[in-house]
C-alpha cells in the first residue's frame, strides 16, 4: 500500500487482517477459502470516522453485509442522503443476506453489478436480460450485469438495456480478481463523471487484462490499460 501511494483511512486494532486463499483447478473453476478478519467488525465508533464527501460513490461488498455483526454497517449505509451513490457487489453472499435488508437498500437506489450466477439469484429465476429489466423496472434501479466473455448489460429503469462488448484476450490465464477488477474499473471510470455504459467499457477492459496475468495482482496501471486500449481500438 505504500508502494502504491494509498493512505488507510482506518485502523482497527482489535483483530487482524482477513484471509482469502483461492484455488483454481487446471478447468479455470475456482474455489475459495475464506478466513474473517477486521473487515467483519463494524461499529458505529469507526464507521463516523470514515470521510464521506458530497456525491461521494460507496463501494458496498456482500461479504461485510452477510456477517452476523454487520448492523452497524446497514445501518450506516441505509443513512446515506441522496447524492450518495451506493455501489453493490453483493457477490456469492447474496443468498445470506437478509431480505428485508435487501428492500430496505433498493430504497436507496443502489447500482447492483452481478455476474451470471448471482443475477439468478437476485431474480430466483433463470438469469436473462427480460427479468433483469423487469426487476429494475420494479425497483427503480441500475443493474450491470456480467456475462464473462459474453460482455456486460447497463440495465437502467423502464427499458433501456445496453450490451457492453467484450474484449478479446490471447489467453484466460486465470479469473481470479475479474469481477473486483471489473468494479474497480467501473468504479474509476464513475468517479471521472463518466456515464456508466462508458464505465462500465472500462470495467470490461480492466477485466479483461486481469484474465491475462496469474494471481489476484493482474489491476493493469495507467499505461498497460492505454496500451491495450489501442491494440484493440
């Protein structure tokens, strides 16, 4: 992190780190062994501290909201006003996570990002773009939803559905980090007043070059995601 320039915001002494060991089988199918730390344990004291700025963007994770001590941190989320973007990536949690929290969110008018397996889970149905707009119609809500190698869907209320192309790599080395890699990209390209098809472009290509390198470490620099850029412009 001092490396890299980033600044922790926090710090909470009273446990360690969390661990996540992820196994990728010889077929790209992945597995992932979890071990909870510090980023489970929410209170009300560390999350005051936390700077939140006008029309801030709030990246919100499904791992921290399916944990038994999550209250405070739904509480500090369903507190946010208006010009707040909440950001959620509910992620294989998402079955863990408590209905009547999940309405209580949509309220807030959240952007959801879910790949395959957790939109059909969202929508207890077959995951297909018709029943994601039906979904988005109900609620009010954006939707971007990963298909992999198929590309991504920008769904926003009442009909509008747009499919964000893929880019083509020479090799999947392994997927580990591509959906965080994904919203990473996304997130980036949000935080410079983008619109989101066009963030949500550069999610698919920062994705796209986390494929091509082994390990979670593969989030391209500046100059890697221009490079690439144009040698598939």
């Amino acid at each position: 992190m001092k490396r890299e320039k980033l600044i922790p915001l926090l710090r909470n002494e009273s446990c360690d780190n969390g661990q996540c060991l992820a196994i990728v089988e010889p077929y790209k199918e992945r597995a992932f062994i979890t071990v909870e730390g510090r980023e489970q344990h929410w209170t009300s004291a560390l999350l005051a501290r936390l700077p939140v700025g006008e029309n801030a963007i709030i990246y919100v994770s499904g791992y921290e909201l399916a944990n038994k001590s999550s209250r405070p941190l739904k509480d500090w989320l369903l507190t946010m006003g208006k010009d707040k973007t909440l950001f959620v990536d509910f992620g294989p949690r998402l079955a863990d996570i408590d209905a009547g929290f999940q309405e209580q969110l949509f309220l807030k008018k959240p952007i959801l990002t879910l790949n395959e397996d957790e939109l059909a889970l969202l929508l207890k149905t077959q995951a297909d773009i018709s029943s994601a707009m039906a979904f988005s119609n109900q609620h009010d809500i954006k939707l971007i939803c990963r298909f992999d190698k198929e590309g991504a869907w920008v769904i926003e209320p009442h009909g509008r559905a747009t499919r964000i192309a893929p880019y083509s790599v020479k090799a999947v080395v392994d997927t580990i980090g591509a959906g965080d890699g994904h919203c990473a990209g996304t997130l980036a390209g949000m935080a410079a007043h983008w619109a989101l098809d066009r963030a949500v472009q550069l999610g698919n290509m920062v994705a796209a070059i986390v494929v091509g390198h082994p390990g979670a470490n593969g989030a391209p620099t500046r100059e890697e995601l221009i490079a690439f850029n144009t040698l598939n412009a």
